[in-house]
C-alpha cells in the first residue's frame, strides 16, 4: 500500500523519476507475498490479483512520460480496491477518489489516506479537483 500512495503523490507532484521508483518498489512487494494463509478461491482470486498488478506494473516500468504513466495508474488503483475489498487489507484510514475529467471524461479513481482532494491524473493543472466516493 505505501509504494502505490508514494506514486500517487508523485503523480500529485509530476514526478516521473518518484513514480518509476515506486513502480519498482511496489513490483518487488507483490513478488514477495506468499499467501500463506489462503487456500482454494482465496488462492486463486490473490493469484489472479497478482498477475494483473504484475502485467501493469511491468508496463508502467518501460513506458516513458508521466501522461502515459496514468492510465497505468488508474489500473492499478481499480486492482488496489478490489485487493482491499476482497482481503481486507487497509493501513489506516483510506479514501476512493474519483476525477470525473480525467482520459477525455470516462473518469478515473484512486485511493489516498485522506480526505482532501490530490488529483494524480492532472498534478498541478487541476490538483483539487475530484471527490471522495467511498470511506474503506
């Protein structure tokens, strides 16, 4: 979790160099977990979230410029939410986000630990623009 808020925030700040970090950083953690502690469709569901942070991860990692970056991005933030939900995992207090202009208006949400709007998918052309749609 603390990889995908660090590249929320450097998105938030157009920090392309922070976000490749973190693309590393958070790739390393998903590889690292053994889920010991699941079985039968646990299992595969947390397998099946794998893969796809792993695919998009590994796409983030090799495409250059922070615009083509937040697609990837956005993913990532709708397999984050679905982990969250489905393994309750939570550090804290976190908040769905939800920018409604953001890839030529279908939308775009991200999860933040707090409350006040940080757009990640335009930085500082429109930083607060966006609302909070669900508490997790």
């Amino acid at each position: 979790m603390n990889a995908y808020l660090q590249r929320k925030d450097a998105l938030v700040k157009d920090d392309e160099e922070a976000v490749n970090k973190s693309v590393g950083v958070m790739a390393e953690k998903v590889s690292a977990v053994v889920p010991s502690q699941l079985d039968g469709k646990g299992l595969e569901a947390w397998q099946n979230h794998k893969t796809l942070y792993e695919t998009k991860l590994k796409e983030m990692q090799h495409i250059a410029g922070l615009e083509k970056k937040r697609p990837y991005f956005s993913h990532i933030s709708e397999i984050m939410y679905c982990t969250i939900k489905s393994f309750g995992l939570k550090q804290g207090n976190l908040f769905v986000a939800f920018f409604p202009m953001a890839f030529n208006n279908e939308g775009a949400y991200w999860i933040s630990q707090n409350k006040e709007i940080k757009n990640p998918y335009f930085g500082e052309k429109m930083l607060s623009c966006g609302e909070i749609k669900e508490e997790l």
